[in-house]
C-alpha cells in the first residue's frame, strides 16, 4: 500500500494534469450551443426583414414628404440590412466545429463580426455629424422644401419600431452572451436615435426652426460614435486572452473549494475566447491520496465549473500535493 501511495505522491509532484472529458455534459452543452445559435439567428431574420420593409417605407415617405432627412435616414436603415447579414455569416462560421486549421473552435469570428459592426456604426455616426456640419457652414438648411405630415408618420414609425428590435435583439443576446447580436441592436437603437433626429428636424422644419435638424444631427452622432467604441473595444478584449471578470473568477474559486478534499487553490487562471471562458486552475489535494482519488476529486471540480458556469467552454484542473504546496506558499 506504501508503495502504492509512494507512486501516487510522486505523480502529484510531477503535477499531473487531467482534462475530464465527461460526454454526457458534453452532449448536452453541444445542444445549448446549438440552441444558441438558432436563437441568434431566428432574431437576426426577423430584424432583417423588418428593416428591409421599414427601409423602403421611410425612402417612399421621404421622396414623397420631400424631407432629405428622412431619405438619409432610410439609407442609414438600409445599412442595418448589411451589418445583419454580417451578424448572420459570423454567428454560422463561429458555432462551426473545431477541426485541424482551428483545434479551439471558430468562437473569435463572432469578435470579427462584432469589429466590422463597430466600423459600420462609426461610419454611420461620422456620416451623421459630416453632413449636420455642412449643412450648418453652408446654411443649406434654410433652403430646404418644408416636409410634409407623411415624413413625421414615418420617423414616429421608424422610431417605435427600433425600439423594439432593440429590446428584443438585446436581450437575446445577453442571455446567449453574443457580442455580434449586441453590436447588431445597438445598431438598431442608432437607428432609432437617428429617427428622432429625423422627427425633430422635420418637425422643426415644419415649426419654421430648422436649426434643430442640426443640433439633433450632432447629438445623434456623439451617441453612436460612443456606443461603436464600446463595441470595439469589448471585441479586442475577448480576442486578446483578457481575463474573466473579476466576480467570476471569485465564483470559480468558491466553487472548487465546496469540493470535499481541496485543501486549497494555488492558482486560477482564466482567458475570454470569443464569448466563452477557458480556464486553468491548480489545486492542492492530500498527498497521501491514491491517483484515482485525487483524479475523482479534480473530476468533480471540472464537472462542477462546467454544470455551474454556462460560459466556460474548456477547464484544465492541474493537481498538487497539499505539502509542497504549503512550502511554496511560505517561501
């Protein structure tokens, strides 16, 4: 039996690694993925149909309004069409298996999707502000035919109707966690800023104040400047190894401590890969254990931050001998 312990000692010394591959949870995130990525896509269609048929909507009632500022703003509709495409192809290509050329997964093409998003807004907003800055320098404002009542109806519309797409894209995607959906209805919501741009520089026109147009420009294109930003820069941090949050890491912990025989944790490690987190922990086990002992007790502190933690996409639990984790510590 000493002989026996002796070997499993030696074992946990020489820091044995152990990755739990556990098919049933597998199967079963596999299917929560897949869930995911339908939802995501169910979503998108049915932004870009709408979008589609609001897009035309505001570019009839534009010409016939003759209100420039519904026409643009049909434009800037018609590109929430494309980034919903993009949206689409990045969600397809990043629910793809891992094969030879990509042994992690596809996960950072949904970060891709989400950076040429980030680009698109930024356009979009510095196209806002462009065009609110010269029609202010060359007063073209004041020239303009006065719109009539079906441009207002249609920025009212177009206004009520991003709103929605918004909420409905938003929250489906902080419950599947997809940066590319996120991007996509804050886009959504640009467009809505944009509407009420629109409505208060028709209306304002109609009022005989045509100014506001180009106050509501300016604001319309700080806000969506400020939220692609915010896009870009969440997308780098998931495609440069940037840690888990702070809380997570904290419930990590608490959750492989629960575990009957971990007498400590020597290290976390945590990486964002894509949307999902990989994780690299190091706990400390009884050296007098046997090697399936410990190997059932890291077993189940894998299983445990799988089941618990929906975002953690691999768990690699490294197993050390209590004793000379104690040294380490106090050297």
């Amino acid at each position: 039996m000493k002989n026996k312990k002796s070997l499993a000692l030696k074992a946990a010394e020489d820091r044995i690694s152990t990755t739990i591959v556990d098919d049933e949870n597998d199967s079963s995130r596999g299917l929560a993925e897949k869930n995911n990525e339908k939802a995501v896509i169910r979503v998108s269609i049915i932004c870009l149909i709408t979008n589609l048929v609001l897009s035309l909507f505001k570019l009839v009632a534009g010409l016939i309004g003759k209100s420039y500022a519904m026409v643009a703003d049909s434009v800037h509709s018609f590109s929430d069409v494309f980034t919903t495409i993009i949206v689409i192809i990045g969600v397809k290509i990043s629910s793809k298996k891992a094969d030879k050329g990509h042994p992690y997964g596809h996960d950072r093409f949904e970060c891709v999707t989400a950076l040429i998003l980030s680009f698109a807004l930024f356009a979009v907003g510095a196209l806002i502000g462009y065009n609110a800055l010269i029609n202010l320098i060359s007063g073209e404002y004041k020239l303009s035919e006065v719109p009539r009542i079906i441009s207002l109806i249609a920025a009212i519309v177009s206004i009520i109707t991003q709103c929605i797409l918004f909420l409905i894209s938003y929250r489906v995607a902080k419950r599947v966690n997809s940066g590319s959906l996120k991007a996509d209805a804050w886009h959504h919501l640009s467009d809505s800023l944009s509407s009420v741009g629109s409505f208060v520089g028709i209306l304002g026109a109609i009022l005989g104040v045509e100014i506001l147009d180009v106050i509501a420009g300016f604001v319309i294109c700080l806000m969506i400047i400020k939220v692609s930003v915010s896009i870009f820069m969440d997308s780098i941090k998931k495609m440069t190894d940037t840690s888990a949050p702070v809380e997570t890491q904290i419930e990590i912990e608490n959750i492989a401590k629960q575990i009957e025989g971990v007498k400590k944790i020597d290290s976390l490690r945590t990486r964002l890969f894509g949307n999902m987190i990989y994780i690299d922990i190091e706990i400390a086990l009884d050296g007098e254990l046997q090697l399936s002992e410990a190997h059932e007790i890291a077993q189940k502190v894998h299983d445990e931050i799988e089941n618990k933690l929906e975002l953690v996409k691999h768990c690699l639990v490294h197993v050390n001998p209590y004793k000379d984790s104690e040294e380490k510590g106090d050297s």
